[in-house]
C-alpha cells in the first residue's frame, strides 16, 4: 500500500479500526506500509499528519461516496469472458454518446448491458461513456468527479463497469470514456490534503487549474497519464474522451497531452490494441490532434463544435450566445470541407480573432455531431435538436452528419427522436454548495426564453425527467427517424467514398439566397433543401436514389425537385 | 489622433488645457478626433469616461514621467545621419549587454556614444539596451516600465534614442533592445482605464497576467506587435530581447510569440534589414526558435541560461538555489554540445522534469554569457562574476564562452573586470510601493551571505555605486583582462569554425575527478585546468599556440602541463 504525500510529516492507514503508521521515502514524497497487503475489499482511509480520514487519492471504489472509506480492489480476480476483440480504426467507427444514469431506467452498468442490442441493430461501433468517476451524490452529469479511480458506486462499481465493457466487446462494440483532467469537482475532493495537485498560476471556469508545470507536478501528471493507463489495462476502455483541454494549462517543454499521447500509443503497441485520445477543444487548433513529429499533441481527434453550430444555427435559426458567430450555409460548406469554421477570423462571440486553419489534417481528426450532451443539457429547457425542428430538418441534419468527412456521434436516443430531454442535474449533498448551483442554473438562463420552465438541478425530477423512454421508440414517427438512421449508417459503412476522410475529396455547393446544399464525394451525392418552399435543383449525371427522407416531386439528368425540408442522396452512375 | 478605449462611453483629448470630445467607432472601440491633429511637442492626454488625465498608452515621449502629460512625436522629423548599414547575422554577433543609466556617468544615450569606439576596440558588433520604455521615478532597471512606446525622459527621450542609435550604426555596431511584453509595472500603469490589457486567467510573478487570449486581446497583441514594430521603424532597432517569454501566457491557436515573429519576418524582408528576436525564456524548450514551419514560434535565439549555471558553479563551487541542479563538469560538456542541461530530467531546484532536447537547433540559437544583469543584480552585492574568481578563472571563463557554439554576450564592464558592482535599484515615486520594494530586496537575501551588506534598492547610492568607473580600465590588472577579451574576439572572428555554430563539430572532454576540460572545433583546441594545482593533460597532435591565460609549463605533441586556473587555446597543424 503506498500513498504519494510530498509534504505531510505523518500518514498513518487505517483499516478494520486500526491505524498503522506509514514510511516516507524522502526522495520521491511516496508513503509505504511495509509487511501489510490490503485484501481486495478491505475498506481504508488516510490520515495526513492528523487529520482526517480522506479517501485514497487513487481509491479504486467509494461504495460509499466521495466522503467515505476506500474499498480495495484487486483488479486481477476479474473474470473477463472476452479476451480478444475487435476495436476498429477510428475513422471507421459510429460513436454513441450515453449517460449511464439516464441511458436506462434502472441506471447502472448491467442495465446498460441489455440495451447495446439496440445499438448493434442500429450500426453502432462505439460507444462513449459520460465520466464515471466518483462524483458527489447519486446522480450527475460526472464532470465534478474527484475520486478518479473510482467508477461510480450507483452505476455499479468497478465490477459493473468491468461488466459492460465485457459485454460490449462480446458485441464487436468498443468503448470510449470519456475523462476530466482540467479540474475536479468542489465537493469531496481531498486531493489537496496529500499534494500540490492545483496550482495558483492558472485558473479555469470550474474550479482550480491542476499543477501540471508547477513544483513537483511530475507526479500530479503521473496521477492523470495512470489512471488513463488503469482505465485501459485494467478496464481494457478502448479508447479516451478529454473533457476540455483548453482548460488544460501547461507551459512545460513537454505538453501533458503530448506525453499523454506519447504513454498511450506506446502502451497501445505493446498491448497490441487499438487505443484512441479524443479531445473536446474549444481552441481550433490544428496543433492538438497533429503529430508529434510534427510539433503537435498528437491525440487522435478532436470534437467539431464549429460544424455543430454552423448546422445548428442554419436549422434553428438560433443566434444567441456562440450561434452569433454562425447561420450561414458558407459556414457549413467550410466546415465540411476544411474542418474548422473559424480559422484565424475574428469572432464576434470571442471579441478575438480564433482558431487556425487546420492544414494536413482530415476529417478522421474531427468528431461531428448534430447534439451532445453539453448542446443539449446546456439549454434552458434540456432540448434536443429534434424538439426544435420538423421531422424533413431533423433528416436533413442527420444526412448531412452521415455524409460529412467527420467520425459521426450520436447523443442516446437521438436514433429514434427521444422525446424525454436531457437536463441538467446534480445531487449535491453539501447544502450551501447544492443551493449556489440552482441557483446559478436559474440565473444563466433568466430571460434567455421565458417561456422555458427551468429546471433545479437538484431536484431529482430533472434527473429522473432525462431518462429515455425506451417504450416509445417502437411508435410511429420514432420508428421512421430510428429506419432513417439505421439506413444513413448502413449507407455511410457500404460506401469507401464516405470514409475517405480527406477534405481534398469533399465537394460543396450551396446557394444561400435559395438555401440549397449539394455535398458531393466520389459517386455519392446529396442534395438539400433547408426552405420551407419546394424548389429545383441543378445537377448533372444519371443518379440512382440510394436515400430519400420525402418522395421526390421529379429528378432527371439535370435537375432534381425537392420538396421543403428534404434531402435526398443518390448513386451517381458515371 | 486616436486612442483604443473599447468600453469607454466618453474619451476626451486634453491638449493646451482645452478638452476636446472624441468619437467613437463602435466597430472597432477605436475613439478618433478629426480636424484636429497634434504637432510635434504638444503636451495631451485623455479623459476616460469623465476620469484623468491619462497619458495616452502609445505614448511617444513623457518628459514629465509616468504620471504626466504625453508629448507628441512626429518622428519623421528627425534627421538621421546614417541612413544606409549593416547588421551582419545574429551568428556572427558578439553582444554588449549595456544598462543606459549605468553604462556611464552622466548616464544617457548622448554620453553612451562617447563609448562606442572602446566598444569597437573590444571588438563588440551588437549592443543590446537593457529596457528603456518610460518606468517610475529617474533610475531603475527598466522592466518596470508603464510607457512601453516611450524612451525614458531620463536617458535623453525619443531624440537621445535616435542619435544613439544613429551613432551606433555610424560605426558599424547593431543595437537590440530588450522589451518587456509579459507584464508592466505596478506604478504608473493606466492601460485597464482604456482597455481590457490584462487578465485574470493567469497570474505571473510581477503583476497581472497581459491578455493575450481572452476578449478583446486582438488590439492587445496589436499594442504589443506595433510596438517591436515601431522601434524597428521609427528608431532603426536592429532586433528585440524579450523578456522573460515564460511569462507570456496564450492559449491560442496561434501564439503571440509566432504572430510576432511572422510579422517581424515580413517586415524584415520589406525593409530589407536583417532583425532578429531573441527570447529570454526559463521553458528550455525548443520550440521557441524552431522554424514556424516545423511548429515552433520562429524566434531567432535565446538566452542560455543552463550554459551559464553550469560554468558558474564549476568556476565558484556555488550551490544555493538554481545552482544546486549544477557543478558537474559533464553538464558545461553538454550545454557545449547541445544546447540545454536540462532537456527532460528531473531538476531539483524546480522539483519537476525540466526541459526538452534541443534537436535541430543549433548554437546560433543560443545566446551565451558568462553573466548578465540578472545574474550580476539579483545576488545580493551584485557582485560581478569577476568578484567571485581568481584572475585565471576569469580568463578560463571567458575563454569558454568564445570557444562555445553560442552567440557571445559580455555584460557591460565585463571587458575589463569591472569592480563596480550591478545592483538592483529603483527610484519608485509612490512612498508604499518603494517601501515594499525596499523590504522585499531585504527579506529575499536575509541569511544568504550574512556578511553581504544589503543595499536599499531605493536609496541614490545603490543607483550611483553601480556606475561604471572607466577610469579603473586602464589599469594594470584591468587592462589585462581587457586585452584577454580583446583578443579572444578577435579569435573567435579568424576562425571560421568557432562561428560553425554546429552542434555535431563541438567535441568537448573532460575528467570530472581531475577536473580539466578540451573543447575541440575543427583545428582549435581549448585546454583548461580547473584546479588550484598544476597538471598535466593527454593531448595528441602538432600544436600551436592561439592564446594561453599563463605562461605554460611545458607541452608537446601528446600532453599539455598547465598551471592552475589556467587554460590555453591552440591551433592544431594536422
């Protein structure tokens, strides 16, 4: 047993009621306890020169929350039923954005297990897990995890996790977690207890900035590149999701995500398993997701919010907050076939010029979405795209996702349409703490749209209120948009052209006065029709229908008659 | 006239005590006052939003200091002498480090050029000014400066800085000025009355962060790049040292420093002037001067700081703070050889991983000294590094740096041994501040050399005791040293392999029990004994004597007896 604990004069372990005194090494600020193994399930705490019990920083379980015991977990008693799988190239995979505690009903991990049918059923490859991690309460979006180690005890533990990602691999699905390395959460986090983990010299929107390149940050790194090591040797988690590295500070000669990136493709080719590193961005810059060689992070892609907002706010017609900076089809174009929308231009939103142009990369570096968690969590209402638009949009954004050089991702029950929204919740169990987050919630979106009810995060209403409702997708119009998606996939995975990746091969036409776009790679061709009116289209070549969200008015060799709202995608035979 | 006030809703110009209103342009937050311009000499200021007078914060000239009216310069006015020379290329620079109120008695730009023909004596082609841009009070280091566009009134003001410089190109010498662009001094600052300049993101060990990333940094960078700009046109600077470049924090996409050195490039090719840029930066990272096209930021050099820890503390046996990471001969070996100490391993004093290797690079992007105004004015006498050795250290010292690889630079004084001392001084015109300043000069050294009378960095004296005496340069000891340096120059300028700024063609060897040091160049050979005994080192080949700081006991064509603290140069015939 060994705690890391730089600067404290005393750590004594405590288990089964006894407090044992550990030993320093002084070179290194580690704590051993020497002739005593914990047992896996022993329960155990620190104490720091008196005070105390704080969990393990490296706790492998919290089954009793944040502020409770460790519990030991010998991660080598696991029986794993799936010892060879499959995890496919990136560019390659369908990705499925889920949250454990609404995915399903009940919940937890073993629920999850009997829902990844669907997900086969649909064409999905795979799926990406909001953060695990221990975080305050019994519900929670994860991202105020502090026990990083720890997958959540109200999903199901470790075993639970260990369970479904097992499961997965039997299915061909391969698993992304999704991770926080910019903070940790306010409540339960005693991190600063044992060492220097935050530092002063930074400071991000949610708390403290982590001391990756401060004194003795070597081993506050080390904490962050092992638990991504644990996750995919002990979890075997296929691949990674940075939660926002543009809060990730660190002047160090050596980036922390480019020694990350470094760790995990070394561990990847010794374990001989494809293992992948994306990165939610907000910077637009090329620089995170090209090679090493190159002067870059080298992590594999990045998300592509600029070809969200850019889609979104033609659909929606949405111009508040960052959609400011978007709404035209030229934004679309751009991002379909360069990557980044705003790549050195001024931003109205920003008050800066942002971003840079994203020269050598492909669409493999770029994840596109038309809504994930935060775009639809962080509206007033929870709303979904599909709340916000017709039936003919909604197919539209779908196509054009499907049809992009970007890795598609879907946020949970997106495939049939879900009804239920996706909330923002929490379960605070500090009083002061709860209360100032309502409250916030309350305040960030007053005036925004008054007619909007807004709900208190606290309350497990919204949580409860943002669980799908499996029964409907069965129903009618569910069903349509659920065939719609199944076919897009299907398309998107019979066509080489739709998973070359290089932007070189993506052609876009559009008219923004008529509101039309054409997307053309290699033989396959969409057309669509954003107005509310049915217009014709120019375009030449012999076509076969592969795909059509409306019965066509009329196509030939020249031209093609959409109906509003529409899309179609056709076979050119030439 | 025009002045950057985003947030203002009412900027006035006050100018021959009559206040005149100005517009706005919403656009951009620039405020302009049309029919009506400033003639050279004008006195003027702004009144923000009904507060003032402020001097304008791209102000040309404060004759009455920080707190006072701007003066405005038209600098098309003044009559250059020397309108056509040459700045040869960085590598082939020996620098001059020169602080203006110092460098003589009267201490200004005028009385500097009365010494410009020692300095071609010596054999210097590049002076580099210590900052000059408007600070408090009448003496000071300069990086406390407030009026980054403004020659300090003390020194001689806009005019003083036109004929040094002019005088200096007259000879045939380039002139680098150090600027300070990662934060400003804490009396006199006005800029927050105007714009959003700095910010809360980060913090640095001076003051507040500058906002090069947040809101409205665009106009920020701008004050920044105009500025390097300006002195590069309007006063004919030959290249720029930045100051401490860890200090400039900027997450974008684009980094201040490459945005810097593009432009620079560009107007360096229009101008068709070589310009350099050099870094002071505590990162050891390479990518600072690597080319922007292998994703670096495109400076030209930067100071060495590894290269000197390591020789001072062979030379004095220092171990406190940063030299407790030195005092191996094996480390001036590999500073020598390539560039950092520190490229990745663990440094004691930083207690982290430091540093990154510097391939690609070359000695040309590193500039190396054996002190400068840092290392001399931060120990508590300000004792020069010819204060801390014998005669032949001294010589053994100086006889390194211009067989190493790196761009030579000597520290005002040095030339000759200089008994004056370096201090740190300030003349702070806000009682609070001074006293601070005062105290803090006191805690910092308190116990470090108990016998070290600490100066008051606000009294006069501090000021005047660290003037250069050139009385003292002719005399005997001095002169000798003075002719050491001479000669060592003009050894370094006959032989095209000491320019060779080659990692792979230095060769260095060295027995740290011994401890005597070869650096070997193509056919020059330096020897040197580190040691208060005579001894005798292997050392094959045919020799001739370049330089040697003492008579020699005795040498053949397999081994050299040297003297104590004693080292010789020669040329191999082979």
């Amino acid at each position: 047993m060994k705690v890391w604990a730089p600067y404290a004069k005393k750590v004594e372990l405590i288990c089964s009621e006894k407090k044992r005194l550990m030993q320093k090494d002084n070179d290194t600020g580690w704590w051993y306890l020497k002739n005593f193994s914990l047992k896996h399930g022993d329960d155990y705490a620190f104490f720091v020169d008196d005070r105390g019990p704080f969990p393990d920083p490296r706790s492998s379980w919290q089954p009793n929350g944040v502020h409770g015991f460790s519990r030991y977990v010998d991660h080598s008693l696991f029986e794993w039923k799936h010892d060879f799988w499959h995890t496919p190239p990136l560019g390659s995979s369908i990705i499925y954005e889920c949250h454990i505690g609404t995915f399903t009903e009940e919940g937890t991990f073993d629920s999850a297990i009997k829902r990844l049918d669907h997900l086969l059923e649909l064409g999905i490859n795979y799926i990406e897990i909001m953060p695990v991690s221990e975080f305050p309460g019994n519900r929670g979006w994860g991202y105020d995890g502090v026990d990083i180690y720890a997958p959540h005890h109200s999903y199901g533990g470790p075993d639970g996790l260990k369970r479904f990602i097992d499961a997965c691999h039997g299915k061909g699905i391969s698993v992304i977690l999704d991770v926080v390395y910019n903070h940790l959460g306010p409540d339960g986090n005693y991190l600063s207890q044992f060492g220097p983990y935050f530092t002063k010299k930074y400071s991000t929107p949610w708390g403290e900035a982590v001391n990756f390149d401060d004194g003795d940050s070597d081993e506050v790194r080390r904490f962050f590149i092992d638990n991504a090591i644990m996750w995919i040797t002990d979890y075997r988690i296929d691949g990674l999701r940075l939660d926002a590295i543009h809060a990730i500070f660190d002047s160090s000669a050596m980036h922390f995500l480019e020694a990350l990136s470094l760790e995990i493709n070394n561990l990847q080719d010794h374990l001989a398993r494809n293992i992948f590193i994306i990165a939610e961005s907000d910077l637009n810059d090329p620089k995170i997701v090209r090679s090493r060689e190159a002067g870059g992070y080298g992590l594999d892609a990045q998300w592509n919010d600029d070809f969200h907002h850019a889609l979104h706010s033609i659909l929606t017609g949405e111009k508040n907050s960052y959609f400011s900076d978007f709404g035209k089809i030229s934004d679309l174009s751009k991002a379909l076939s360069s990557g980044f929308v705003f790549d050195g231009q001024y931003s109205n939103f920003r008050k800066k010029r942002h971003g840079r142009q994203a020269k050598g990369l492909s669409g493999r570096n770029f994840i596109g979405f038309i809504q994930n968690h935060d775009q639809i969590g962080n509206r007033p209402g929870g709303e979904r795209i599909s709340h916000l638009l017709t039936l003919g949009q909604l197919k539209i954004a779908a196509a054009i996702l499907m049809m992009s050089p970007f890795i598609p991702m879907l946020f949970q029950g997106e495939e049939w349409g879900a009804t239920t929204p996706f909330k923002y919740f929490t379960n605070h169990q500090d009083p002061e703490l709860g209360e100032a987050v309502s409250k916030g919630r309350l305040e960030e979106h007053s005036g925004f749209k008054p007619d909007i009810e807004i709900s208190d995060p606290q309350e497990h209403k919204t949580f409860i209120d943002s669980k799908l409702n499996w029964c409907e997708k069965e129903k009618n119009i569910h069903n349509e948009i659920f065939s719609w998606y199944k076919d897009l996939i299907l398309l998107r995975k019979s066509y080489p052209e739709l998973t070359d990746s290089r932007f070189s091969e993506v052609f876009v036409k559009f008219n923004e006065i008529s509101r039309w776009l054409i997307i053309k790679r290699s033989r396959i061709i969409l057309l669509c029709n954003f107005t509310e009116k049915n217009q014709s289209i120019l375009c030449n070549g012999e076509k076969i229908i592969l795909l059509s969200s409306e019965k066509l008015l009329r196509f030939d060799n020249e031209k093609v008659e959409l109906p509003r709202h529409s899309v179609v995608i056709f076979l050119l035979n030439s």
